[in-house]
C-alpha cells in the first residue's frame, strides 16, 4: 500500500533544492530588515541642520567698502563725542569762573619772572668759566657753597614767609634776586663775583617756593590745581620769549651778559605786581575761599 500510493512531499521538507531556495530567502529578509533598522538609527542620531537662505537674487550683498561704512560711526556720531570730549577737558577752566582777574595777574607775575629770570640762570655757570676764568673745580666748589645756602634758604623762606606773609616775604626776595644778578654780571671778578653769584642762587630758590605757595594758595580748593598748572605754563612760555630776546639783543651787543643784564633790567616790576594778588598767609584754605 506504501509503495501504490505516492505521497506528495511539501516543498519546506521536499528535496535539497526547496530547502536552499527557503533559506536563501529569509537570510536575504533579514539582511534587508537589518539594513532598514540601521539607516533609520543614524538618521534617528543625526541632527538635522537648518538650511541657510539662499540669497535672493534681487537682493544682492553689499561690497566690502559699503558694509564697512555702515559699521563706521556717521558724522554726527563723531561731532557729538568730540563736543563731550571738548567739553570734559574744559570742565576744570569752568571751576575758575569767578577768579579770571585773580588768574591773570598770576600770569602777568610769573611771566616777568620768567621773561626777566631765567635768561640769567641758564647762563649761571657759562660766566663763571669765560668771563670770569674760574677752572672746573673752582665752579664745582662754587655751586657747593652755593647749594648749601640754597637749601637753607629754600626751608626759611616759607616758614618765615608763614609768620610775616607771603607778599612781603615775595617782594624782598624778588628784590634782592635781581639786584644781585645784575651785581653776578657786571661784576669785576673777585670775591663779590662769588658772593653775589651765591645770594643769587639762595634767592632763585626762594622764589621757587614763595611762588608755587601764594599761587596755589590764592585759589579754592577746586580750582586750586588747575590754576596753578595754567600759571606755570605761563611762565615757561615768558621763559621761552625772554631766551629768544636775549639772543635777539646778543646780535647787537655781541656779549650774553650785556645782553642778560638787559633782559633782567625790567623784572623788578615783580616787586610790584606781588602786592596785586591778596595775601594767603593768615587766611583760612577752605573751599569756599
């Protein structure tokens, strides 16, 4: 009976060919399905980026030189911070308002001592040497001398000036400054050249002290610095126009000294123009001053 009839085998369990054939399908399956399932998890793990804008052909980008001006300050901008700028540096010459008088005339005094004074002292030690034919040394020890007086008149000119006044104090020292500058120059060598070269030097260095102290202390305290800044500019400038009067006269005379003691002739108006600022010393430094 098993051999009559034929039994019919399914293609699953049938011959080697069916078998292959089934297997070689699902490997391919999975093979697919695996690559389905990692190309979904990369995209899942890549971020996705915003795409940029084209530009739009209607609207083409400005040229460097155009896109650099609209980064630039416009000129208005610019006139506006100079103005604040300006008027931040003239802030201070807004604090002397109320004290021009007061400051002109400090002007006017250290620009004489200026113009009349420093002609002479930058031509100091030059005289000593070819005029009046003192060595090296000699001038050496000279300005010792000199420096030692110097000092002490630089520490008592102000403590005396403190219990008598500085206007007083000022004006004997500009007295005798000048008079013994013009003694310096047109002396005839000896022992009084050394003596008058010395008092001249003491005096140079007590004006130095009475002035920077009546001038600052004329001032409120606001003002205080900035008027005094003024007026030391002031007298550079009179020192700069006394040097080039010195050398304008020098071409006539054909001697520095002659020509010094020309320049120096008109600072005994500093004697004077003491007497015109008021007096600091017994009077209160307050701001309201």
């Amino acid at each position: 009976f098993a051999s009559s009839c034929p039994v019919a085998t399914p293609p699953c369990f049938g011959g080697g060919g069916g078998v292959v054939e089934g297997k070689g399908n699902a490997a391919a399956r999975l093979r697919d399905s695996d690559e389905d399932g990692i190309m979904k998890e990369k995209e899942h793990m890549t971020p996705s980026l915003p795409l940029s804008p084209s530009p739009s052909p209607s609207t083409p980008p400005p040229p460097p030189r155009a896109a650099a001006a609209l980064q630039q300050p416009s000129c208005r901008s610019r006139c506006g911070q100079m103005r604040r700028g300006m008027g931040r540096f003239l802030l201070p010459l807004g604090k002397l308002k109320g004290h021009y008088p007061l400051l002109a005339r400090s002007c006017l005094l250290l620009f004489v001592r200026g113009f009349c004074g420093f002609p002479a002292q930058f031509f100091m030690f030059k005289v000593l040497q070819e005029r009046y034919g003192y060595s090296t040394l000699e001038v050496t020890a000279i300005t010792i001398g000199g420096g030692m007086l110097s000092i002490f008149a630089y520490v008592s000119a102000g403590k005396v000036s403190d219990h008598v006044g500085r206007r007083p104090v000022l004006s004997i020292v500009y007295a005798t400054y000048f008079l013994f500058l013009l003694l310096f120059y047109n002396s005839s060598g000896g022992a009084f050249t050394v003596i008058s070269w010395i008092v001249f030097a003491a005096s140079m260095f007590g004006l130095d002290v009475l002035n920077n102290a009546i001038v600052s202390e004329i001032f409120p305290t606001m003002a205080r610095a900035t008027a005094s800044t003024i007026s030391v500019v002031v007298g550079v400038v009179g020192t700069i126009c006394g040097i080039v009067t010195e050398g304008f006269i020098f071409g006539y005379t054909r001697s520095h000294w002659t020509s010094t003691s020309y320049v120096a002739i008109p600072g005994f108006a500093c004697v004077g123009l003491v007497w015109l600022l008021p007096e600091p010393a017994f009077q209160s430094l307050d701001e309201g001053q």
